[in-house]
C-alpha cells in the first residue's frame, strides 16, 4: 500500500507475503505484518510504513528460495520485494 506514496500508480492494498523452499514446501506466510514478528520486526528498524503490507523474518540456511508476493482475495496491483541480510545488524 505505501509505494502510493511513491507515485505508483495501482499499489497492491493488501498483500499477502509466502516464503518457499527450494522443493516449493511453504516455510512460513504473512498478511499483515504486525499479525506476527512485529517486535522483532521493529527491532530491525526497518518495519513496513502501512499495517495492511506483508514483513517475514527468517533466518535461512544457503540455498534457493522463492517468495510469492499476491493480493488478497486475489486483488491485484503493484507489489515489491525486497530481501535484507541483517546477519550484522541484529
């Protein structure tokens, strides 16, 4: 929702987030961001600007993943991911 803010025309209002193995097993999912993780999540200082966007924290052995990013409901719109290695940070 909050890349409105950057002037994308048509963000996705409520997207919902899915972290999958590399044999396509699901390792976790998220809605809304504050549902879970929320305190570790902050703690990054790098939390989501809007409640409705989609955060996972996962710490992940060396491999491939894939991250499923769609609307809920099936909405659809503009989305980004974006991937952090906080190894450092935390």
């Amino acid at each position: 929702p909050s890349l409105g803010a950057f002037g994308i025309a048509n963000p996705l209002l409520d997207p919902l987030l899915e972290l999958h193995d590399s044999n396509g097993a699901t390792l976790t999912t998220n809605d809304n961001w504050k549902d879970t993780q929320q305190t570790e999540i902050e703690a990054t200082g790098l939390p989501p600007t809007d409640d409705n966007e989609s955060a996972i924290l996962q710490t992940l052995a060396p491999g491939a993943y894939t991250a499923i990013l769609r609307g809920v409901n099936d909405t659809t719109g503009v989305g980004l991911v974006e991937v952090y290695n906080l190894a450092n940070t935390l």
